[in-house]
C-alpha cells in the first residue's frame, strides 16, 4: 500500500469506515476488458463517498465508478481506484399516490423492480436486462424498444452527486438544470452520482407476441404501423435468412400466461448454439446454415408458420434472453432512415457492393446474427434532454445493433472488417453510437461536430465540476473533445488534466477463463502508483460540506489501522477470480 495512502487517510475521520481492498480484478460483463484496480472501495454511506473523493484527491488519483460493469467497452478500466456502490442500494422513498421514488444509486434494476412491485409500482420501460445498477443506465443512455418512451432515464427528477470537490449536489429541472442536463448522460466524468428520484408507474402486465416476418415485409409496414401498433416492439433481424423476429406487447388486463419453452431457452439448445457459434470461428462459412438451423428451431422455419405468445408482468416480460458474450455495436439515426440502412447493410452482407455503397469488400466474410432493429421517442419528455443525448431531437430514433457472439470468450473473426464496414454505413447515414458499446472509428473531434453545442455545453459543466480529471481516463480522452483546439498541443494530463489517466497497454491475460480478454493497464501503474503524484500533490482545503456525523463500526478502525500500517485492507474479500 502507498504510504501516501496512509498518511492521508490518517488525518480524515478515523471513525469512518474505508472499505477498500486491493488485487481486485474487475471485468466487463463480456469478459471483454480487465483491469487491476490499485483499490477497490465499496463505501456505504454518503460520508463514506465524500471521503473517498477528498481521499483520492489529496492522493491524486483518478477514481472510477463501475455499477455491473455491463457496458461493453474499456469505460469502467484503471488501474486507479475504482468505486462501486453494490452496498448503497437502499430505496430511501417512495410515494405510492404521486409514484415518486427515490433510491441510492447502486441499485440493480432487478432488486428496484422487485422491491417496487412489493408496492405496486414498477418502471415505465426498461431495455434488454435488468441487472444495471440505475446510475450505470443513466449514465450511459440506455435505452428500450417503444415509440411512447424514450431513453430510461426520462423518468427521472432529481439527482444528487458528490462532486471531485467532496461536495454534495442536487439538481433537477429546475434547480441547477445544466448540471442535471450533464450528469443524465455522465459517462461517469462527473463525479459519483449517490441518489436518484424517478417516477415510477402503476404495475401492469404485458401480452406479447412474437412471429417470423421475412425483411420484406418489415420493410413494407415500417411506416405503416410496424412501430406504432403496440406499446413496445422489437425486432431481430436475420440477415442471412432475409427474415426478421418481430416482438410487439401492450398493457393488458388478461390473466398471467407463460411464455412456452424455447430452443435455445433451454439446456440442450443453448449448448449446441454455443458449440455451432465456436465451430463457425473455424468454418466461418457455415453461419449462414447456423441462422437458417438456429432460428428455425427457435422461432419456426418458415415467416407466419409459428407464432409465440405469452402474458407476463412487465418488469420481466420486457427483458430478454442475451445468451453468450458478445460484442454489440449499436447507432442511432432517425427512424426514417431504417429502410435504407437496412437494405444497404443487406445489400452488402450479400454481396452487393456496389447497391450498398459500402466501400469495404465482402470476401470471406460472414458474421452472426441478430442485427437488433429498436426505437424510441424523445421528444414527447417533458423533463430537459441530457447534453449527450444520442437520440433524435424532432422525430422518433431508431437503433441499429450489431451482435458478434463471443463463443466460450473467444473473439469472432470477422469482427474487424463487419464493425469497419457497419460503422461507415453509420456514419454516412449521420447516426450517432451507443455511448456504452463497442464502437470503433469516430474520434473526440467528430464526435464533437456530432454533438456541437451540446458537447461544449455538457464540456464546460464537467470542466467546471471536475477540473483536475479525477473522473477522466483514457476512454473519455479518445473519445470526447476535452481539451479546445487552442489547446491540443498540450500535454492535457500534465498541463490541463492532472487526474487523467492514461492507457499505457493493452495486455492478454494469462488466467484461465479470461479467453481472448484483455487487460488495460493504466499508467498509475506502470509509472509506479504516486510517483508524479508527490510532486504535483496539493493540500486542497476541505471540502465545504457538512457531513452527516458517521457511523463508528469496527471496521473502520481495523481498516484504519490496517492502512496506517502499509498492508492491504482487505475488509471485502478480494475478487474470487474467475
Ligand atoms: C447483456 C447486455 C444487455 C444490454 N441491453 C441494453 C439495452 O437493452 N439497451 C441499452 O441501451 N443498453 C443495453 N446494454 C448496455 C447497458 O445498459 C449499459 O452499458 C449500462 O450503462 C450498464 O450499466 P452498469 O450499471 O453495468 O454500468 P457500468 O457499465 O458499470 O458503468 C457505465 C457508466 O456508468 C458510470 N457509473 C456507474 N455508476 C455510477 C455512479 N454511481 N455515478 C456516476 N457514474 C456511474 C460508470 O463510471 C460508467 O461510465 C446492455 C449491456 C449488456 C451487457
Ligand atoms: O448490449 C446489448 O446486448 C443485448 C443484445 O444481446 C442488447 O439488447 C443490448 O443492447
């Protein structure tokens, strides 16, 4: 342990527990991405939060703040500190009458929706899973499948963070709204979002219905009522087969009824799925028979032969099976748009490039299925839209998905050339990614004439909040237009950013059950933890809060003492591994 540590944690409120343990090694759902954090700190109180910032920021280094590490790409990476609030997971209010809730941030969709059914309440809309923590769905613009909502968080009011400085901040609508509008897409370089209060609606049941179309024919209704007939609707388009899984549902008074059992719901189907995906990483060429064979089994092999229906209440009937490890690679663009994208991405999955007007070849490529086909609504929220919004602001949005299974962890071979070709198409049809997934071509200066005034905007409240980077890495930094023009010269760690942490590696991971992962190295750790850090390090003022008084546990004193020693707290036990 950095003495540096020690001596600092020295001079803070002893009582206070500091829940952090080292060699913990954090993954991304997809087993895409490790990384080393130097800490891992579960705090579980607000005081707890605060004095991890002011801790960090008198230690100079950068913190993180990973919920479950389902966003697909390196964002929730370092080699730094990383937080996690799985312990902070407390509904703290809830109004049955007006539907207003407030929870801490750490909570899982899952725990929130069963706690909140208890009461009769549930969430208006919800995307494929619910196992996100709820500061990680804001943060990063998740999004459902229906025409009369928009992004998640459109239903929330109300958010508190603990900014870089320790301090304690609310906003909303009304009161600091361009705080609100920054930190309702954060990317986590805001500081730590603590609670949330959102409205919820009354619990009410979904009946849905799932049948088989050909492409031709989603084509043909996409402005004629396929995305405005039912409240949600999905659909899975098959390239290969030409075909395409159409799921719509509504609210419903009818009885509870299971859904029937599934081919690949099951043990038998899930597995030779599986197996068929690891043998096309060798014999690629099969795919095209693996989507003919697979979708067959599982939704009829033939557009209108099998339809599949069920009742369930909405809280999981509107989640879905997401089988394997993945790479997803999801745009948004206006919902007009679907029917050229979509025929030019067949066109050129087919072979036709000169119909597709995608500059890439198509020799030897062939990739998995589904293409995830969705939509949304913004503008019908009242609430202001988040700076970073990707969605449309005057019509309905649809989003694109591009799924790459990843058998038994192992990366498919086609990735590189299918994303290349997926993403000019993209970019060539104005659309904007998915901030959380696996995008790969555009860079801080594009996506900046993207997002134009609402990157300087949401640019300038972060710079204001967290001047020094403590919340910044390398993910923003390729990604977001942090520094002006005027300033690209610079060195902007050093010289802007003292806080940013750099990538310094990419590494393969020699543990079993990592497949082709990699691990991010930050360079807080190759340079050594603390080393610039002393001569850079600052004896800022206290931040200007009042701290409710804290709990005093044994823990805290066991982790005091340990840290003052130089040894390793571990008051969590360290990550179990793989
Ligand atoms: C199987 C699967 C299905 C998915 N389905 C959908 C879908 O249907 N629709 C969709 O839009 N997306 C979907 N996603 C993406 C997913 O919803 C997002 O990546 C979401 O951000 C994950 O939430 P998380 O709690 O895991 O956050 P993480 O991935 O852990 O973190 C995401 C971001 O949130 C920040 N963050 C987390 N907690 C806090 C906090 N307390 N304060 C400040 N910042 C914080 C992190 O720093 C990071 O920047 C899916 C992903 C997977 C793997
Ligand atoms: O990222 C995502 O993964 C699933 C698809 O398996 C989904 O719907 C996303 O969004």
């Amino acid at each position: 342990m950095d003495p540096l540590i020690a001596r600092e944690l020295s001079k803070l409120e002893p009582a206070l527990p500091f829940r952090a343990s080292t060699d913990y090694l954090h993954h991304t759902w997809a087993k895409t991405f490790f990384s080393r954090p130097e800490l891992y700190i579960r705090p579980q109180s607000i005081p707890e939060i605060q004095q991890l910032v002011t801790l960090a920021r008198r230690c100079r280094r950068r913190l993180v703040t990973v919920g479950s590490g389902h966003s697909p790409s390196d964002l929730t990476c370092t080699s730094s500190w990383l937080v996690n609030l799985d312990d902070f997971n407390q509904i703290l209010q809830l109004d049955t009458a007006t539907g207003l809730v407030t929870v801490e941030a750490g909570i899982r969709l899952s725990e929130l929706g069963a706690r909140l059914e208890e009461q009769g309440l549930t969430l208006k809309n919800l995307g494929s899973i619910d196992s996100q923590s709820i500061a990680g769905v804001i943060a990063t613009g998740t999004h459902g499948s229906s025409l009369r909502h928009g992004l998640l968080s459109e239903c929330i009011e109300d958010l508190s963070l603990v900014l870089p400085n320790g301090q304690l901040v609310r906003c909303s609508a009304t009161n600091n709204p361009s705080l609100f509008r920054a930190a309702l897409v954060s990317l986590g370089a805001l500081g730590i979002i603590v609670e949330v209060t959102f409205k919820a609606r009354r619990s009410f049941n979904i009946a849905w219905r799932q049948e088989r179309y050909t492409l031709a024919k989603v084509l043909e209704e996409w402005s004629t009522g396929l995305w405005t007939s039912h409240e949600f609707v999905r659909v899975w388009w098959l390239p290969y087969e030409k075909g395409a899984i159409v799921w719509r549902a509504d609210s419903t008074n009818l009885p509870l009824r299971a859904p029937p059992k599934n081919f690949y719901g099951d043990w038998f189907g899930y597995h030779v799925y599986h197996n068929l995906l690891a043998l096309s990483s060798y014999v690629p060429r099969i795919l095209p028979w693996v989507e003919w064979f697979i979708f067959g089994m599982q939704y009829g092999f033939k557009a209108g032969t099998t339809v599949t229906e069920a009742v369930e209440p909405a809280r999981t009937g509107l989640l879905m099976n997401c089988l394997y490890s993945q790479f997803v690679n999801e745009w948004a663009l206006p919902l007009e748009k679907g029917p050229e994208a979509i025929s030019r991405l067949s066109a050129w999955l087919h072979g036709d490039l000169k119909a597709s007007g995608i500059p890439f070849p198509t020799k030897g490529l062939w990739v998995h299925c589904p293409v995830e086909v969705r939509v949304s609504d913004s503008t019908n929220n009242p609430n202001p839209r988040p700076f970073l919004d990707p969605t449309c602001h005057d019509g309905p949005t649809l989003y694109l998905n591009a799924t790459l299974y990843r058998p038994y962890l192992r990366d498919p071979p086609c990735k590189q050339r299918y994303y290349e070709a997926f993403e000019w198409l993209m970019r060539d049809m104005g659309a904007k990614p998915h901030w959380a997934k696996n995008f790969n071509t555009l860079d801080s200066t594009e996506l900046g004439i993207l997002y134009a005034e609402d990157m300087d905007e949401w640019l300038k409240v972060r710079q204001e909040v967290d001047p020094e980077g403590m919340f910044l890495g390398e993910w923003h930094r390729r990604n977001l237009p942090l520094l002006d023009l005027s300033e690209q010269g610079t060195r902007d760690r050093s010289d802007r950013l003292p806080l940013l942490e750099r990538e310094s590696e990419r590494r393969t991971l020699n543990i079993s059950g990592a497949g082709d992962g990699v691990e991010w190295v930050g360079d807080r750790l190759t340079q050594g933890h603390g080393e610039r850090r002393f001569s850079h390090e600052s004896r800022d003022e206290e931040p200007n809060h009042s701290a409710p008084s804290p709990p005093t546990t044994a823990t805290s004193e066991e982790s005091f003492d340990l840290l003052a020693k130089g040894e390793a707290s571990i008051l969590l036990d360290a990550n179990p591994g793989l």
